[in-house]
C-alpha cells in the first residue's frame, strides 16, 4: 500500500472502486476510512458533484479530526462525511490496532442475516481466508438501524467485540484491517460465505461446517498470497474494465 496523505487517499479511493466493482455497495452507499497521525482519519465524503463509489476519486477522501467529526482540508465546505461517521470514529477509538474501517452494504450479506443464517466455514480450500474468517466467528448486530450516533455505534461496537469482521442485520457489514486492502479483502470473505451459504439452501440443502480436522489442515499462504497478489489482481480488474485512477 502506499505511504504519504496522497498515496492513501488513492488507496482509499481505489478501495472504494474495487467495492463497487464487486457488488459489495451500490450507488453512493458506503465508505472507508484510514487512521493518520494526530487524532485524524482519511474518510470517503460526499462533495459536490457526488457520483457514487465506484467512481470516487483521491479529492474525494477527506481528512477528518476524529474528535470532533469535522472535515480539516475543506475550507470551503464542499464536502460533506458520511452520516454513519461514527461507525469509523468509535472503531477506531475502541481499537488502536486497527488502521482502516469498511462499512459496505452487500446484498448477500443482507438477504444472509435477514434469513438467520450464521455465516459458517461451510468450505475450506475454496477461500481460506474466508473459512478462517467463519471459523473464528462472525459476530451479527441485532440491529437494523443507521448508525449516526455515538450511542447507536457503542452498541455496534460491542457487538463486534474483537472479531475484524461485523454482520450489521438487515444493513451490512463492517469490517477492520492494518491497510485498506485488508479491510477491503475482508468484506469480499464475509460477502462469498453469505453468497455460499445462500446457494447451498438454493440447491435444497442445509449448509454445514466442515469438520475441525478439515480446518485444522488449512494453510496460510501468507500476505504476499493473500494480499498483495489478490489486491493487485482486483486492481488490474478495474483497470481491464476502465474503471481505475489511471
């Protein structure tokens, strides 16, 4: 990922593109933040000639004071934070290991909670991350609400707890990361068991976990495998389709 206040707000903004691109948000639903230094966040806003995440760009990630909520780089006041800002504010409070915060509305993570499924290691090889992800524990929010205050986003938070990826019922998920990619790659993990899950009852069967042994047998292969390499695969996605920053 990159260093320096303009190589993170591409990285913001790319993150937000790759969303797009894979049908975790639609139109202008959705957001990403990224911790900096002296109590402050690069967060996707809203400016003036708003167009959705799939075509946000670097000016579009603003630095945000996490204390107060305010935008710090707008003086003009064109640009506007999300209204689930606290979602980012209190994560990011709760957690100072955590870098980035993803709140992303997946279709099938939606149709997933609103059913009652649990998002279970239904797989193992299929996606490893994503069936370490399940097997650690998904974590669901019992409530379906927009979260625009800090009461409203302690509670998310404790619902979260010290998992790195959040079920919000009926609305989406949120999910932490060191990078955006981490965050980002984690949303599209909780999206794939969502779809997983909801394409085994399709088919008329009840999905179930795989057996411990199974996943006791699942190896990691490593950042440079599952990071670096599928990040730049999603990224050269955009590219092939016209839809990066170059």
């Amino acid at each position: 990922m990159s260093d320096g206040l303009d190589g993170l707000r591409r990285d913001v903004a790319l993150g937000c593109r790759v969303m797009a691109h894979r049908g975790l948000v639609e139109n202008i639903l959705g957001h990403i933040s990224v911790r900096i230094e002296g109590g402050r966040a690069l967060v996707r806003s809203r400016g003036p000639r708003e167009r959705g995440l799939q075509f946000t760009v670097p000016d579009d990630v603003r630095v945000v004071d996490l204390d107060t909520g305010e935008i710090a780089d707008d003086p003009a006041g064109d640009y506007a934070v999300p209204s689930e800002l606290p979602i980012h504010t209190s994560v990011l409070a709760a957690h100072p290991d955590v870098e980035c915060v993803v709140h992303a509305h997946p279709p099938d993570v939606v149709v997933a909670s609103l059913a009652g499924f649990a998002l279970e290691p239904i797989f193992g090889a299929y996606d490893i991350p994503a069936a370490h992800l399940a097997a650690a524990g998904i974590p669901v929010h019992p409530r379906s609400v927009l979260i625009r205050t800090d009461e409203l986003a302690a509670e998310m938070v404790a619902s979260l707890g010290d998992a790195s990826a959040l079920v919000l019922q009926g609305h989406g998920v949120v999910t932490t990361g060191a990078e955006v990619a981490d965050a980002v790659l984690r949303a599209l993990q909780v999206d794939t068991l969502a779809r997983m899950h909801l394409r085994v009852r399709a088919a008329g069967a009840t999905p179930e976990a795989i057996p411990e042994n199974d996943l006791a047998e699942l190896p990691d292969l490593g950042s440079a495998f599952n990071r670096e390499t599928l990040w730049r695969h999603h990224l050269a996605a955009l590219e092939q389709d016209g839809r990066g920053l170059s």
